[in-house]
C-alpha cells in the first residue's frame, strides 16, 4: 500500500525549535515526530511511502535515506514554492497510482490505519476523512456527517456560536487516485479549504470516519510539552526508546547514572546521558542523547534534545531546551520557557517563565531574563554600553521594552519627581519617547516634554529647570539602525555607573513603583528651551570682539534642530553665514558620519571659493564639531580639543584641565607652558563631565548652568571663534603654533570570556614598567605610550599609542595587538 507523509510545513508555531530544524524533525521522547508516523505505517503495510518537502528538506531526507533502516521505501518530492497540502500531494500524482493514504509528518497518532481504509472500502467513497473528537475545536476544521458518516458540511475554525459538531479533521486521508482531475498541478491548493468543499458542491461520496485512538497535531508548544508527557504516561501505543532500567525509567546505551542522584518515573533517558551525583530528574522529564548533567541539579517535566549541557546546582521547570544548549552552574529556567538551539546561558542567570529565546544566543553571566530574545545576539546583566543604552530600533528596542525602561528609572527616582525628555528629528526615537514617558507617568513622575532638541539642550534644560533627570533619545551615531537613550542625572551629567547599576536592577527584576490613579504623572510641552541655551552661549562669549571680527563661516547641517540652531547662534555673534545644507533630513536615519564627512572635500572647497574664515560640520545631536580652516583643511581632534585647552587657559579662570586618558601628551604640554594642571579621567563621558564641573572650568552665568565643549558643539563653536578674535588669528596660525604629535588606533577582537584574564597577563608582564591605569592599562615606553582599554560594548580592545614618529606610534599599536591576539591563542 502506498502513504503521501506531508512534511513540507515550517512549524511557525513551534518556534523558536524550529527555526533550524523543520516540524516532522522535533522530537518527542527523542525520536523525531515523523519517526512515528513511518513506524505507524510500516504498521499496518504502507510501505510504499512519498515524502512531499518544502521547508529544509534536506534534514529530513539526510536523517530518513530512502527509508530501508525502517522497513520501507521512501521517495521524497520536493516543492520550489509552497503548493498547499493537495497540490503538494499532486507533486506526486505520478507515484500515486493506487488507493492512497496522507499523513501529515508532523503530527503524533496512533490510530487504526486498517480500520478507516476498510472504511473507506464499504463506502465505495472518493475521499474518507478521518475524524476525531476534541474538548475545544475552536482551532480545528469542523466537519459534520449523516449517520452513515457521509459529509454533509465543512466548518474551518468556527466560533462557538458555530459549534455543532466536536468532530475535526486530522489530516488524515484515504484517497482515490481519481481526485487529481478536479484540481491542476503546480497550483497552491488546500484540501479542507479548496478541494473538499469543491468535491462537496459537486456531489462526490465525501466520508468521515471518527477514529478510536490518540491523535494530536502538535500545533503549539504547549501541545508539544503535553505530547511529550502522553508518551510517557504510555497514552500512545508506541514503545519508549532504550531499556527499561527501573520501572517507568527508560535509558539508552551508554548511559551513566551515579548512585547518589534521585530518579522518578516517568522518565526517558537517551543514549550516552551522564547523570552526576545529587542530581534529580523528576517525572514527565525527556533527556535526549549525549547529555551531561553535573552536580546536584534538578530538572523536572522538561524536554531537553540531544547534546545539552547542564551546569553544576542549576534548575529547569518544565522548560524546553533544544540541540546543543549549553547551561552554566547556577542557572535557573523556568515553567513554559524555551531555549533555541545553539544558546549558552551563563551561570547565576535567570529565565523567566514563558520565555522563549531564539538560536544562537549568548545569555550573559548574572541575567535576569524576563522578555523574550528575538533579536540580537548577547543579552546581559548590563542595560548600558559606553554611552548609554544601544539596541536595535523596534526589534530589541521595542514599545514594551521602552515601557520598561521609563518604569525603571522613574522607580529609582523619588516619586512625583520631574524630568526632561527629549528625541532628535528621526521616527522611531519619536514613536518610542511616547512609550518611555508612559513607563515615568505610571511610576507617578511628571515629565517636560522637549520634543525634538538637541542633547546639549536637554542637558542645559535639567539644570536650568533643577529638574531630577533627562533622558533623550536618538538613532545611534556608531550602530546603524539602533536606538540610544542617554539618562541625565540632575547636574546635567551622563548618570553614574552607581545610579546605572540601580536603573538595571530594577529593570531586570521588574520591582516598578505603580503610582495609584490619582498620583500618576503629567506632561508639560516645552519646545521652545532652546532659547535661553543660545542665550547662555552668548553671555558668556565675548560676543562684540567676535562680531568686530567679521567672521564668515560655511555652516554644514542636516535639516532638523540645528537647522534653526546653527544659523541663529552665528548671527547672533555677527557672523556672515554661509548655508551648506547636508539636504533633507531621512525620518528613519541620518547620515552617517563616513556620509558627512565624505562631504568635506565639498565644504572645504566652499570655504576657499567664499573666501570665508572657517567651515563647520556640525552632527545632528549637536555634539560632535568638525572645523575646516581659511586653507581648507580639516582640523583633528586633538587640534580641536588643544584649542579649546588654549581658550579655558588663557579666557577663563581655569588653572586645571580636565582631560580622557585617551588624549595625547602634547595637550600638557600646552598647559604647562600656561602654569596649569593636567587631570587624566577615564575615557567614559561621565567621568570627564565630573571633572569639568569640580574644576569649574566652563560654568554658565551665576553658576545655575555649565557647559561641556567634549559634547557640546555649538558652545565648542563659540569659544573657538572667541579664540581667533582676541588672537587676531586664522584658525590655520592657530594650530600651526601646537605641538606636532603621532599618534595612532587600532581596534582587536576578543571573546567576552578571555578579556580579564588578557588584561591580567598584560599587567603582569608590564608590572616592572611604568604605567598608569586610571582606565584601562596604559604602559610607558621611551618612545611613548600604549594604552590597552576593554570595550565595554563590544568583545574588542582598543589600543591607543603616541610616539615620537608616526611609525613608532603604529609600531607600539602593532605590538600590544599581537600581544593580545597572542594571549588569546593560549
């Protein structure tokens, strides 16, 4: 007899296990679902069986061959497009010339074959359906029949109002080879949906036959977990894998079991599982093949297939974890979570229930996981990077996960407390402020609402207002497509690793303050602070010796908020402006920087043929400041941050400048030759905003406000036109009288896991030498410096290097780059 097994289907609804393995190919009891759907036919004599394929066909042809080790014939047709379950059946019209059964591959069933095709036989029928009762059809295909088990009617997923029947379609069909001229090949055709009901219309002997037995479509992961256990509880008439070493407890060969650990039945074990001492394995649990589970841990009614790891002292609660999975010690999963295949979970970290974690994720050491992770790659204890908070716009950053966010940093803060909030011009930092301000008012905080402005703004706008917090958001400058939300303490600074530490906390632990009805927070627009900020610029700028001067500048922006910032700032210090626009604005992205810079060629060109004193290209944050000279070149920066060292030495009561370790030497220099003082910070904003502050070195009027020049390009602008007017200078004289200096950047990948032990080894190595390790580990040579920093976003190092010559520099940057990669091969 001849069986179609349809194991074309993606299994969407099993996801995230069947990313990488089609449906038919997940296993229960850790044999493949489709394993039983053969054995079941070799059963009762379907023995000449095609396999119709679509989603990953190799897998499932590579594991079956061509059927012999199963004691039948397989022949596999495989669609180019999906056909839909009749026209995946027509694929094969040619293989199918006799009475023939489908079966659907990816469902679990024991039912008589024998007893529906003799069925099929005495109703002299075209097509028998085989039928089964449920509790709940909602989700099935209804189907009604005479007493004589003829069809009267088709009901795809009724409503309850629509019930009459609790008889649904399995899947399972006997057919006669005649159905194939009612419909055409190579066209998308579904047989309860099309051809059933055309067949109906057309009056053809269409029969139901209600079979005895276990049936159940696996049609979600709960169903899949309850298949699991119905094996088990031995609810299907199929043997259990392996020997039965104790009653209810099945393992395969090469299975170790220490004497210490505790069993109870039902229980399947595959081949090569190692179960070490203390370790419980409560019922309804299935371990698949080549699994180690270490010391005293505990899994109960769980499914973990073939080649998983399980860590010392870890827990796992009717979860289910795929091929290769790999947890650490100390990890807890929890009821109806689901790990993809190929995931690491580091130890001490926790899965929340009904989580589900997509393939190939690294879960960092000490995670509370309690969302599901889609998108990206590594899920840490740390919400924040280098500068803030980074993630994919509207894939890891999403509505509930900025929701989140706001509830978590409205928790730390007192309650009725207020905050600026603030998005540059793009669309989804917009869309999802409305979701972060929604988490601050049910935390019972009041916010001001900025709207579009640029971060020196909102950090101006904390202060001036004496609010508690800022936060502003905006498509990232160094990952394309990501989203950074930036937290403003109330001194207008990036908040501190302390207060980071607390925001993640909360977030992970999910411990949110929920203000009662009546003490939720408001929202108050205002747009228009940008005006007292370029007031605040301009008093303390010596506004008329600059406009004595009568600078003409190219000014380089996109449109947005520095559209009306830029021009307005140098009109007001009487500067003539020429307009270079970047052009429109793109409401999903900006420019990057390479795109912006690509320009400068363009805007120094401007600047020669306008015969104008400077260009500026200015970023759309308003942070980042490039200067074009009268001559057309472009000023570094380390030119630009030794100009601006110049101004706050010579215009301004500062005695000690604050600058990142990552600066060259040549700016002490500088601040020698002016008797001031030098104070190295690490290389974080946070970190050389604290020190602006101590020192004093930019404050507004009356000490209300300060200003950063380091994230502060418009403030930046104004002090370095200040400095041209009262030195009588072209910006070209007033770098030519720097220090020359070399210096260079490279950039080495290194996994997560071996960046302590690299930086350890490097310290001990140079620990005779003279070093510094105010941030990272900088080590003096005669030549110069070398300085090695972790990155703490991504699994690289830095390494910075100045020198005597260009080569020295690149040379010092090429040795502590092999030094690492060195140690990494170790």
């Amino acid at each position: 007899m001849k069986a179609i097994v349809m194991a074309g289907g993606k299994g969407t609804r099993l996801r995230p296990l069947t990313c990488k393995l089609p449906k038919p190919m997940v296993p229960i009891a850790g044999r493949p679902m489709m394993e039983y759907i053969i054995e079941l036919l070799k059963r009762y004599n379907f023995t000449e069986i095609g396999v119709t394929l679509f989603y990953l066909p190799e897998i499932i042809s590579n594991y079956f061959g061509d059927g012999k080790d199963y004691g039948v014939s397989l022949q596999y047709f495989i669609e180019e497009t999906p056909l839909g379950t009749a026209g995946s059946v027509k694929n094969a019209e040619n293989f199918l010339d006799q009475t023939f059964l489908v079966i659907s591959g990816d469902a679990l069933t024991d039912i008589n074959l024998h007893e529906v095709l003799a069925f099929h036989r005495t109703r002299q029928a075209l097509v028998t359906i085989v039928l089964t009762k449920v509790n709940n059809p909602l989700d099935y295909g209804v189907v009604i029949t005479d007493v004589e088990g003829k069809i009267k009617r088709f009901l795809e997923k009724p409503g309850w109002g629509e019930v009459f029947s609790d008889t649904v379609n399995t899947g399972i069909y006997v057919i006669e080879p005649e159905v194939f001229q009612y419909y055409e090949k190579n066209k998308a055709v579904d047989f309860s949906k099309d051809l059933f009901p055309r067949l109906l219309e057309a009056g053809k002997p269409l029969y139901g036959f209600v079979a005895e037995g276990y049936w159940s479509d696996v049609g979600n992961l709960n169903q899949y977990r309850q298949a699991n256990y119905d094996l088990l509880a031995r609810k299907i008439n199929f043997d259990l894998q392996g020997q039965e070493i104790a009653p209810g407890i099945w393992a395969g060969e090469g299975t170790e079991i220490d004497q210490e650990s505790v069993l109870e039945a039902p229980l399947v074990l595959g081949k090569y599982v190692r179960v070490k001492k203390g370790v419980k394995l409560g019922k309804y649990s299935v371990l698949g093949d080549h699994i180690l589970v270490n010391d005293h841990s505990s899994i109960k009614r769980s499914i973990l297939w073939n080649h998983a790891y399980i860590g010392y002292e870890s827990e796992i609660r009717g979860s289910i974890l795929a091929h290769h999975t790999h947890l650490k010690s100390w990890v807890s999963v929890y009821e109806g979570a689901v790990i993809g295949e190929g995931c690491t979970v580091g130890s001490k970290s926790v899965i929340k229930p009904e989580i589900k974690i997509w393939p190939e994720k690294y879960i960092e050491s000490g995670s509370v996981l309690n969302s599901s992770m889609v998108w990206g790659s590594r899920w840490g204890t740390s919400l924040f990077g280098k500068q803030g908070v980074d993630r994919t716009a509207n894939m890891e950053f999403t509505p509930e996960f900025a929701a989140k966010l706001g509830a978590a940093y409205g928790t730390v803060l007192p309650e009725n407390s207020w905050v600026v909030i603030s998005t540059d011009s793009f669309r989804p930092a917009k869309m999802l402020k409305t979701a972060l301000v929604c988490g601050f008012l049910g935390a019972g905080i009041n916010v001001y609402d900025l709207g579009v402005m640029a971060i020196p703004i909102t950090r101006h706008a904390v202060m001036l207002l004496q609010v508690n917090a800022g936060v502003h958001l905006r498509l990232s400058p160094h990952n394309e497509g990501h989203l950074l939300v930036e937290f403003i303490d109330e001194q207008g600074l990036t908040i501190n690793r302390a207060l980071e530490r607390k925001l993640e906390h909360t977030f992970f632990t999910e411990e949110f303050r929920r203000a009662p009805a009546d003490r939720i927070g408001q929202i108050i627009d205002a747009h228009r602070l940008f005006q007292p900020y370029l007031e605040g610029i301009i008093k303390v700028t010596a506004r008329e010796q600059i406009a004595q001067a009568g600078f003409k500048v190219v000014a380089a922006y996109e449109e947005g908020a520095l559209s009306l910032l830029l021009p307005t700032l140098l009109t007001d210090l009487g500067c003539t402006v020429i307009n270079f626009e970047l052009g429109n604005i793109h409401q999903n992205r900006s420019k990057t920087l390479a795109e912006k810079t690509s320009t400068i060629k363009e805007i120094s060109n401007r600047v020669k043929a306008e015969k104008a004193n400077l260009g500026v290209l200015v970023d759309n944050d308003a942070e980042r400041l490039i200067l074009v000279d009268e001559k057309g070149h472009t000023i570094k920066d380390e030119q630009y941050l030794a100009l601006i060292t110049l101004f706050a030495l010579k215009y301004s009561q500062a005695e000690t400048i604050a600058v990142p370790v990552t600066a060259p030497m040549f700016i002490e220099e500088i601040v020698r030759e002016h008797q001031g003082k030098v104070v190295r910070t690490k290389a974080s904003a946070r970190a050389l905003m604290e020190k602006v502050i101590q020192e004093g070195i930019f404050p507004g009027l009356e000490g209300k406000t300060h200003f950063q020049p380091a994230f502060d390009g418009l403030y930046s602008l104004a002090k370095i036109l200040e400095l041209m007017a009262r030195e009588k200078m072209n910006l070209s004289e007033l770098v030519s009288v720097l220090p020359p200096y070399y210096t260079d950047r490279k950039s080495v990948d290194c996994s997560w896991e071996d960046k302590g032990r690299i930086m350890r080894s490097l310290f001990e190595e140079n620990k005779e030498k003279e070093i510094e390790v105010i941030d990272g580990l900088k080590v003096f040579h005669e030549q110069g410096w070398a300085l090695v920093l972790p990155d703490a976003e991504e699994p690289v190092f830095q390494v910075y290097s100045e020198a005597n010559s260009q080569e020295e520099a690149d040379a010092l940057t090429s040795l502590y780059t092999g030094k690492i990669n060195a140690l990494q091969l170790k």
